[in-house]
C-alpha cells in the first residue's frame, strides 16, 4: 500500500470535539496507519472564546500519544499542529505564538464558518499571510459562498494560499455535489491536500487509502502522490511547494 500523510486530523484526545480519550485515540491510529499512513500532524480546534490547548500542552499531550502508540506497537510519526478558526481573537493568538503551525512549519491550518462571505475568508487569509505563515484552507468545499463561484479557489491559490479537501467529501459521503465540488478542483489542479479530518472511529474515521486510490484511478499517479504524500511532506520540512 502507498504510504500517505495526514495534514488534518482530532487524534489528540481529550482536548476537542474529536477523540474523547486515549483508548479511543489509540483505536484511530490503528485505522489510520492500515489506511497507509505514517505520518501524522494532529490539529486539535483553536476557537475564540474556547478553552484552547496550549502550544506546551499540545506538545505534551502529542509525546505521550506517541510513546502510548509506540508502546503498542502502532508504527506512526506524530507531529503537532492546530486547525485555527479564524478571528481577530485567533489572529492575535497565531502572532503571539498561542497556535501551533503545521508541525512546525511556516504554514497554519486555517478554517471558517461555513456561511462566511468570500470577501472575509479572502481578507483574512490575506491577514494571515501578512504575519509571516502560509495560510492552508480547511475542506475548501464547506464554505458555501466559495462553492458557488469555484471561480474563488483560483483567486485564493494566485495569491500564495494552499487548500486542503477531506476525503470523505471526495468519496460522496456529504452528498453529489460536494464529491462533484471537490473533483472539479482536483481536475483544475487547485487542490494541494487531501486529509481526513477525523474526529472518531466511525462516521468520521481516519480512512484515506480509499480516497488515495479512487483519486489515482481518476486522476493518475501523479497527482495523488502529490495530494496524500508529496505535498504534506513539504510541509513536514517547511519547504516550498
Ligand atoms: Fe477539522
């Protein structure tokens, strides 16, 4: 099996709205490293008015998930990360050092309310951009005014902004037209990342060697190393891509 990297995920556990405990975090990465994956960026939620994981807690809490995975025998890099809702609260945390960047990296994990207004999300990644970080849209195809004018994508990509889709968008399991939405974006090449933005075992699992062939199948070897490996590999080494 190709071995992928996940860039979007709440394996962390007790610290959001995705995995409740260790056992449960533990149960995930099993899913995840028999989907191929091996590297791992944990992105707990950092929302305003929230009780937010620090970034010394989110390192700790990521070591010991990781000496706890080694111990039974899960084969599985973990790196730290945040998926920062997007605020002036948030902006203001992200420049003090209160978010953790893609393990490390010089790009940040950003996501929106759904009926956020182009113009906004445009502007605040703009922001985010101005602080000195590579802004990665979270699953592009939630936002309803970006779905609507997909025209909006290219303009986020023109001006330095990377987009992630989950994999369960693409498989159809948030309707036709969000899988069409996301297919037409691969298609256009404005898509950098697939990642599945797991929050449990079940409904929201982190499954990707589905997606990874189905992408492959579809759009050739190419641009699915480049989705699920190529592409989160830079990030994992801060480079450019
Ligand atoms: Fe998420």
């Amino acid at each position: 099996m190709l071995e992928s990297i996940d860039i979007h995920c709440h394996i962390m556990p007790g610290v959001d709205d995705g995995s409740p405990d260790t056992d449960t975090s533990l149960k995930m990465l099993k899913i995840a490293v028999e989907s191929g994956v091996r590297n791992i960026i944990l992105t707990p939620h950092h929302k305003p008015m929230h009780h937010n994981v620090s970034p010394k807690h989110n390192a700790a809490y990521r070591q010991k998930l990781q000496e706890v995975a080694w111990d039974n025998g899960i084969n599985v890099n973990l790196y730290s990360g945040n998926e920062m809702y997007f605020s002036d609260d948030t902006m203001a945390d992200l420049e003090c050092g209160n978010i953790c960047t893609l393990a490390g990296s010089d790009y940040v994990l950003v996501e929106f309310h759904p009926t956020n207004p182009y113009k906004a999300i445009h502007n605040a990644l703009y922001q985010v951009q101005g602080a000195g970080f590579t802004p990665v849209l979270a699953h592009v195809e939630r936002y309803s005014d970006v779905v609507s004018h997909p025209a909006y994508v290219r303009d986020l990509v023109d001006m330095g902004c990377y987009i992630q889709v989950n994999a369960n968008s693409i498989m159809g399991k948030y309707g036709f037209g969000t899988a069409h939405f996301t297919k037409k974006l691969i298609k256009e090449d404005l898509v950098h990342f697939v990642a599945t933005d797991a929050h449990d075992t079940v409904r929201r699992a982190p499954h990707l060697a589905e997606c990874r062939k189905y992408v492959e199948r579809k759009y050739g070897l190419d641009t699915a190393d480049r989705l699920f490996y190529d592409n989160p590999l830079s990030v994992i080494h801060n480079e450019i891509i």
